[in-house]
C-alpha cells in the first residue's frame, strides 16, 4: 500500500524566503527527479505573500540546474505543488490548511504529514501550537522539522525545547542542522571505525590537536538582520561544527542505531569544558579600498542591514577542551569566519611528533585533512624520502578528490539527504534536545560574557589567513597572561651570569632543548594542569559521597572518602561555594572518624564561605555536635546558631524539611552522647642532632670508593649507626591531599595551596613556609612537569627544590654560581665542599653538589628529558632567568648561558638524587596506600639526605634505612660493623634477596653499567645474601 506524504514549507514572506527557494524547493526537486520520494507526495507551501505556483518556480530557478530531457519530469513536480497564503498565527488560517490538506488525504487509508519551520525562531511556539492545536495527521504521523537557531543561550533554548516538547514528542521533532547532511561529516563514522590505521591511533598518544577551519570568502551580503543579532559563534560555532567536533572526539558507539550513535555524541559534549574568555577571539572584517574585488571593498559595518555602531563578530576562534581519558591535552582549535580568502571547511587532524626522530629534525608532523562542503576530499600528509641518492625527507600529499575520482558522480546535498531521512524517519542526523542543551551549556557563559562587556572584535579586510595565524597568537598570549609570575608572584633578582666550562651535562642538554619534543613544550598550553576547576572539585566530591554512603564501615572506603574530600577542596576555587561544600562534606566524616576538632577547622572555613542559609543550618548544627562531644560549653551558642538560621528558611523553601529532619537526629544525638576523645600521640620520636652523626661516622675518600661513609666504631646488628634530617623530602603523590606538602605530617584537615590543585598543608604556617621557600616556584612548573604522568618519580621535583634551596642559602643566584666555581676549582678531593674549619656539613647545598662527582658520570635519558622540561616551564613561566628575560617560544632558548647553566646543574643534580632517594615510611595514626601496591612497602612520600647518599649502594649491604615519624633518616646495622668498615646499603629492597643472574640486567637499567660490588664479582648465592637480613626483624624496616 502507497501511503500519501505531505510536506507544508511554512514560511513568511515567500520573496524574502532564501531558505525555501536557495534550498528546500531544490532538494525536494532532486529527490523527485532520483525517485527517492514517496510516490504519492503533495508539497503545500504556506506564507503571507499572495504569489502562485509560477512565481515560486521563477524564484526557484536559479538554484536548479536541470539536465538535458528533464524538462517534462521538472512540470511534473511542479503539478504537485500547491501554495497556501495566511497570517502567521490566526486560528482560521491554521483550520484553513488543514481543511485544505484533508481533502487530499479524503480517498487515503493512511496519509503522513511533514511541517517543516522555515521561519524566524521568534515565531516557532505560536506556529508549533497552532499545528498541534489544528493540523496533526488524522491518519498516520506527523513529522516537524525546525531549523537552526534552536535559542540564543541555554536558557531561550531550554524554553523552546520544553515548549515543543509540551506539543510533541522527541521522535515526532527533526532538529534540522544541514552541516550533518555532507557526504564526509556522515563519512567520519566510517573513517574513525571501519580503519584500524585510524581507530587505534585516535587519541590524545598520538593527537596534538585538532583545528576545524570553516572559510567564507563573502560577506553577509544584506542579510545582516539575522546575522547581527546573533554573530558567528551562533550562526556557525556552536551548532555546525560542534557536530563535527562531536563526530570526531565521540567514543565508539554501540551501533549504528541513530540513538546509540547520538548517545555516544551526548557523552563527549558533557565531558567538554564550558567556554572561557581566554579559549575565544574575534574579529569582524572590514572593507579594503585598495581591493579590485567589489565585495571586499563593502565592509561588514557598510552593508544596509547592520547598524552602524554594531560589533557583531564575524570571525571566531574558539578551543575546545574535553576532560576524559581520550582527549585530555589536545586542543580542539575551531575556527570560523566570513570575508576571509576561500570558501571552504576543513577538518585537520595534526599527529604529533615521531618519537626518537632518525632523521635530523626533518621529519614532519603527519596530517590528515578532511574536506567538508561541495568540494569535498581527503588528504593525508606523510614523510617520505626525496627520489635520488640522498636522504632527505620531503611532504607528501595522498589526496583523495571526490570530484576526481567520481566525475560523473551526482552526490546529493546536504538537504537532500536530510529531507530523505525526514522521509523515512531517521533522526541519526538530527540534533536531539538533550545534545542541545549540552551545546547551548559550553557556549552560553562566554557568549554572554562577551555581550555583557562589550567586547570589540579585531578588524580585518584582507582575504589571506593572517587573521588567524594573529588569533593563534592572540591566543596564547591570553593564556599566558593568566599565569601566576605574570600576575606579580614571581621572585625578583633571579639571574644567573655566564659559564665558560662545557661538560657532558652541558651538551647532552643543549641537543635535548633542540628536540622536537621540547620544541612542541615550548608552545603548548598547560594551563588546565594547575588551575583550579569547579567541575573536577564537583565530581571529586561527589565521588566521595558515593563512597562514605555507601552500606559499609570498612575503614579502607572511609580513608577514600577523606582523600577525595580533600582532593575536592584543593580542586575548587578560591571563596566559592564549592569550597564551602567540600570543605562541609569533609567535615562530617571527620565527625565519623571521632575528629572533632578537625571536623571543626573544617566548619568554620565551611562558614565563612557559604550564603546558604540552609548549609548553615547543617554547620552549626554539626558543630554543636563536635563541641558536646569535646565537653565545651560553647555547645550552646552553635545549636542556637542552628535555630536561628532555620528559622529564616520559608516554609515553602524546599530545603526547609530537610534541614528541620537534620536538626531533631541532632538534638536527639546531643542529648544521649557520651563520646570518648581518641587521643593520638603526635609527638615526634627522639632524635639524634645531626652533629651526632659524625660521632658514630666519618667521610672519608679513596680512588676505589670515592667519597664514602665509614663506620667509626663497632656496631651490633639492629644498633642504630647513626640518624639524619633530610636535607629535602616530598610526598607521594597518592598522598598530596592527605599529608602536609611542607612538613609530610598526616594531617585530618589539609587545607590547599591559593593557586594549584596539587598539594596541601596542615597549617597556615606550613603552606606560608612552603611558599617562601620554594612553592613560589614548584606551584606553577611542578604540575606541569608532572601532568603526563602524575605517578613518575619525584627526581625533577628534588633537583628544582635543590636549586632554590642553593640560591636562598647563598643570597642569590649570583653568589651560587661563584660559590660552584670556587668549589670545581678545589683539587683536592678528600676535602672537596668542606668548610673552611674542616667539617663536612650536611645541610648545606654545596655538600649536595659534591655528592655529583661521585655517581655514574653517564645520567639517564629520562633525566635529561625531565631536567629540559623543567628549563623550559621554568623560562616560561618563572622569573628566574631574570625580570628581563623573554621566552618568546623558545627562539634562541639553546644559546642563553643562564638557561644552559641551570641545566647542568639540574643534571648533576639528578644524577645523585636519582639515586639516592630513600622512601619515608608512613605515620603511625594512618596506614597510607604506597602506588608501588605492594604489602611490604608503605610510604608517605621520598627523601633525600646528603650522608646517606655518600653511603654507598652494595648488593651485600650491611646497614638498612628507615624513616622516623618525623621524617628524620635512621640507619640501624643488618650485620656486625666493624670500626673503619665501609658502610653499603642495598640498591633497593627488591634487590636484596635474589641471585646474580636474576639481579644482573635490572641493575645495569639503574645504574647505567654492570654493578662491580664484592657479591656481584664473586656470585655469591641468594643464601648468602639473605643471612644478613636474618639478624633484625623484617617489622623494623617496615
């Protein structure tokens, strides 16, 4: 059975209808002449106008181009056509084409309508009601479809949807966006995951970025009454290629049914961080007198139908950020403009750099550019070697031209396609509304910002692409801008003086500066590893939640629960509302783990920054709680708090129920509570000063040894040699927000550093401390170093620290520089960075430089990456190469004696700390997770002293380290020590019971060459080893 369809194209004025005759009437035309309408098929037009059937197929001409015979069939469609004329909202017309479309369906068993809104949006809800008021299908479905724009902001969007939504149902509305109707945005689902060459490499390991770049070489032409009210973010942005950028970043769906795949788009929009201010530039082209082509000499502001005074956009770039494990890192630059110098949409997908380049730097990035519209292609640029007896690379270009390759293809338009799935019910290319309001939620905060301040456009009236190379610059200066030391943090006096020496530091640092890795860090954006995040802040807490309210009183879930808390409050902005929160969803675990006076610290920070009044009945009330369990009579005043504040929620106030069911379990709880305080033993453990360490050892040097520690008289197994105060330590990062970042003590109520995310502190004294000596630098490079691998050894971390240490000991970095001078200059190396009187001290830097001249003079490759990233976050965004210094995206970044300077020395640096880096064991009160996961290991964080690091590593040791509660070193004896013995410790403890073979290749990973000790030589057995460890209890290094 045929079943009837019709289609009504509403519109307003029929000659000033561009959508209907540019678009709508050819593509119906199309699918008629190609067969694809249903066979019985009348098209209605509806408008104000009084014009017939004629006068719409003159307009219409222009845009049809009819091939040779077609004449007859092209009379045929126009013989189902019929036009209607009417107001745009009166009852009796609205009755009138349902009269009229009725008596077409009369002799129908079954007949379908289409309403598409080829109107103004202001005029969708009274259109819409009066279609469902007057013209639903009365024997089959009914279809509308809506065109673009779908509201201004999230809030007019939220409105329309709710209001259509009210009339029909999502499966009965076509969100039509014609840019989802090209051949190769519907052609990206079959690159992404039908070619593994592409599916398993389509991701932030392989994608510096992606840039879509959608170019007109017009201008608005006279239709600047839509245009200027609305712009390019609008127009464009937000809608057309959001869809692409959703096409390409969505995960694998589970099917190619059209909700599955639009479920997949949803998805990836969410995790797609709202637009700011610093991510946007725009521009609006103006005319250029000079030019030969009329159209550039009318500038957007010269055209009739703009204001003069307007300063709508007509250029955008805007960079997508998207916060999931696919996509975190890479940029998604989206770019859009009117009156530039082609018209043309690419979509460019730019791969990142080959690792270990063979070929001198000449290899390029590799691309794969997708072309979007009527002339649509697909490129991939690849290296290849030119033809002849040399080895050079050149680009090459594998281009795929669907005009080349299909001459005499005629591929259907983008409306043509859309219609047909209108047609036969497909909505996989169409917007949903949940996708619509996940669009509207990432462009509506900077669009309003950019209203709201009057924000001028950047003019530009040539037709080149200059503008958007100054965007990309615009850009990243913005971003900059941003930065801590550019905001008046920065330390002053920083600069270092020329050096004459060149060592294997030296060049080993030059040439990594000069790979094209460090070359990509010295122009990429990594502002989101150290800025705070109201989201990331949200969904910590909130994971928290789903963890301390969950059925269970293990202690591990709570311990979680407390960690993502604190990870929550060092995530959320500086005096928000989300800080009050976290800090108020801490605080009543706190309570749980019987805390009260935490719990406390937590509340009144939790206080000071809520305006919610029924947060601040929950506050007080909990305080209340915490004081009648401390026995304080100041109970009192906080329950009467409580009242008060209730009192002030209206009754109808949806909190109001919640919060009076929270104050009576409250009084009940305050009246029956009789707690016992836990009392927990915060005192540090007893310890040797560090000049009682040269009682019990002595430094000595030989050829064989070098600088080493030797024992100064016997010790018996188990007897402590001597203790040490690490000369720097910090935390494993698994407990950065659980732990004090400057003191490494447990702390139950961190609060976090004013300007990063990744370290808190136990007090106001400890975070001011931490800043004065060195996170006035750490807080801003650290995380940058770190935020590709948050779990990497902490090495560039110590050897950063160490400098600053240097510098703050010495005055400057001036007085350091001549300080290392005069100790290289030293030639006697037995006494090499001792004191003036003789003493070796070990707290003080220049003992941490002479530790370097006896380690493996060969440093690790990851060290040398690591100490060129840091020089380059260092010159980026420090002032310690000096007030003056401009970094200018590393230009000249090798031939700058301080930047080359500061990397050998950091090299030296991390050759010994490397090295020497012992665990700090974890607080008695908490048993901290270590990330190495394994039961014998239990770590707050890592440290470095100077004395133990000149003892030096054996695979038959005979003294063992651990760490006090106060983060001091303690060497105890595995074996008897005899007076003048050298004292070795193990390599690390994974080492310490296994034979030569199995031992043999892991050790020369960590110390660059085979281990040459006496157990190494001689192969002594596993047996042999292990009898040394036999005579003190495991539980003492543990």
């Amino acid at each position: 059975m045929t079943v009837l369809t019709t289609i009504c194209i509403l519109f307003t004025l029929f000659y000033a209808g561009d959508l209907a005759r540019r678009e709508i009437y050819p593509a119906l035309w199309y699918l008629y002449r190609d067969g694809h309408l249903p066979r019985k098929t009348e098209i209605f037009g509806y408008a104000r106008s009084a014009v017939t059937i004629a006068d719409i197929r003159d307009r219409v001409a222009p845009f049809i181009q009819l091939r040779p015979q077609e004449e007859k069939l092209y009379n045929k469609f126009w013989s189902l056509n019929r036009y209607i004329n009417g107001s745009r909202d009166a009852d009796a017309d609205y009755d009138r084409i349902d009269r009229i479309v009725s008596e077409s369906e009369e002799n129908e068993t079954e007949a379908n309508r289409i309403f598409y809104l080829a109107l103004p949006p202001a005029t969708f809800p009274s259109t819409a009601s009066q279609i469902k008021r007057a013209c639903m299908a009365k024997k089959g479905s009914t279809k509308v479809v809506v065109e673009k724009p779908f509201g201004r902001d999230s809030e007019s969007s939220e409105e329309l949807s709710e209001h259509l939504k009210a009339l029909f149902t999502e499966e009965q509305i076509y969100r039509m966006d014609h840019f989802l109707g090209y051949e190769m945005v519907q052609n990206l689902l079959s690159l992404r995951f039908a070619n593994r060459v592409f599916s398993s490499s389509w991701n932030k390991d392989n994608i510096a970025a992606i840039e879509i770049d959608f170019k007109e070489n017009f201008g608005i032409e006279g239709r600047g009454g839509y245009f200027d009210s609305n712009g390019m973010i609008r127009d464009v942005t937000q809608n057309h290629l959001l869809q692409i950028v959703s096409l390409i970043a969505m995960e694998k769906p589970v099917s190619v049914d059209p909700d599955d795949i639009r479920d997949a788009k949803v998805e990836v929009l969410k995790k797609t961080r709202p637009i700011v201010l610093d991510d946007v530039v725009i521009g609006q082209y103006v005319s250029n007198p000079e030019s030969t082509d009329p159209r550039e000499r009318i500038g957007y502001r010269d055209d009739p139908s703009v204001k003069n005074d307007s300063i709508t956009a007509t250029f955008a770039l805007t960079v997508l950020k998207i916060d999931n494990e696919r996509w975190t890192g890479v940029p998604f630059i989206v770019r859009a403009g009117k009156g530039l110098n082609i018209n043309r949409t690419d979509v460019i997908i730019q791969y990142k750099n080959v690792d270990h380049d063979l070929f001198d730097g000449q290899s390029q990035r590799n691309e794969l550019v997708i072309r979007v519209g009527k002339s649509e292609a697909l490129q991939a640029k690849l290296a290849s070697k030119t033809p002849g007896i040399t080895s050079d690379l050149e680009r090459i270009t594998i281009d795929f031209d669907y005009t080349k390759e299909y001459p005499d293809l005629q591929n259907p338009g983008a409306y043509e396609r859309l219609l047909l799935d209108v047609f036969r019910g497909s909505q996989l290319n169409f917007v949903r509304s949940d996708e619509l309001s996940e669009a509207w939620r990432i462009f509506t905060p900077v669009l309003h910002e950019i209203e709201n301040r009057k924000i001028r456009p950047i003019e530009y009236n040539e037709k080149q692409l200059r503008l958007v190379a100054f965007a990309a610059k615009t850009h990243t200066k913005r971003c900059n801008s941003r930065l801590f030391f550019a905001r008046g943090y920065s330390r002053t006096g920083f600069c270092l003086k020329k050096i004459t020496t060149m060592d294997l530091e030296r060049r080993l640092i030059i040439k990594e500066l000069q790979s094209k890795e460090s070359k990509r860090l010295m122009k990429v954006n990594t502002d989101n590893t150290i800025f705070k995040d109201s989201e990331e802040s949200k969904k910590a807490r909130a994971e928290g939640n789903k963890v301390f309210l969950k059925n269970t009183h293990h202690d591990d879930d709570h311990e979680e629960a407390w960690r993502l808390y604190s990870k929550s409050i060092a995530m959320a902005p500086n005096n928000s509302e989300e800080l009050a929160l976290a800090y108020g969803n801490r605080s009543a675990l706190l309570v749980h783990f019987k805390k009260y006076k935490e719990s406390i610290l937590d509340i009144e920070k939790a206080l000071k920054l809520t305006e919610s009044t029924a947060l601040k009945v929950k506050f007080y009330s909990r305080k209340a709680e915490c004081l009648t369990a401390l026995g304080s009579s100041e109970n009192q005043k906080a329950w009467e708090k409580a009242k008060f504040y209730l009192s002030q929620i209206k009754d109808e106030d949806k909190d109001k129920n919640a919060v009076t069911r929270i104050l009576n379990r409250v009084e009940k709880d305050l009246d029956n509570l009789k707690v016992v305080v836990e009392k927990v033993d915060h005192n540090p453990v007893k310890k040797s000063k560090p000049s009682e360490i040269f009682n019990s050892v002595e430094i000595k040097y030989n050829e064989k040894y070098g600088r080493h520690v030797v024992a100064k008289h016997d010790f018996a197994p188990g007897e402590i040699v001597f203790t040490e105060k690490p000369y720097l330590y910090t935390l494993n990062p698994y407990n950065n927000h659980a732990y004090c970042g400057h003191c490494l003590k447990l702390s139950w109520a961190t609060i976090p550093c004013d300007h990063c995310c990744w370290i808190m502190f136990c007090s106001e004294e400890c975070k001011s401390k931490a800043w004065n000596e060195y996170h006035f630098v750490e807080c801003t490079v650290v995380p940058r170093i770190i935020y590709d691998n948050p779990e990497k050894e902490r090495t560039p971390q110590f050897t950063m620290r160490a400098l600053l240490k240097g510098i703050a000991e010495t005055g400057s970095l001036d007085k350091l520089k001549k300080e290392i001078d005069d100790l290289d200059k030293c030639t006697d190396e037995s006494k090499k960075g001792f004191s003036k009187d003789g003493q070796f001290e070990n707290d003080k830097f220049h003992s941490v430089y002479n530790t370097t001249k006896f380690v493996p003079p060969k440093p690790r490759e990851s060290d040398v990456k690591d100490v060129a990233k840091t020089l380059i976050f260092l010159a980026r965004y420090t002032t310690i190469f000096g007030k003056d210094y401009k970094f200018n995206n590393g230009q000249n970044f090798t031939s700058n004696e301080d930047v080359v300077f500061v990397g050998s020395l950091l090299l030296k640096l991390a050759k010994v700390v490397g090295g020497s880096l012992c665990p700090v064991r974890d607080s008695k009160e908490w048993k901290a997770k270590c990330t190495c996961k394994t039961d014998y290991c239990s770590n707050r964080g890592e440290a470095f002293s100077i004395v133990t690091a000149l003892v030096d590593h054996d695979c038959g040791a005979n003294v063992r380290t651990v760490y006090t509660d106060d983060v001091n070193m303690l060497f105890y004896a595995l074996m008897p020590v005899k007076k003048n013995e050298v004292l070795f410790k193990s390599h690390t403890f994974t080492f310490y019971n296994t034979d030569y073979q199995t031992r043999r290749e892991p050790l020369k990973k960590i110390l660059n060459t085979y281990c040459d000790c006496r157990a190494c030589k001689e192969q002594w057995p596993k047996d042999m080893l292990h009898v040394h460890y036999l005579s003190v209890k495991h539980s003492k290094s543990s």
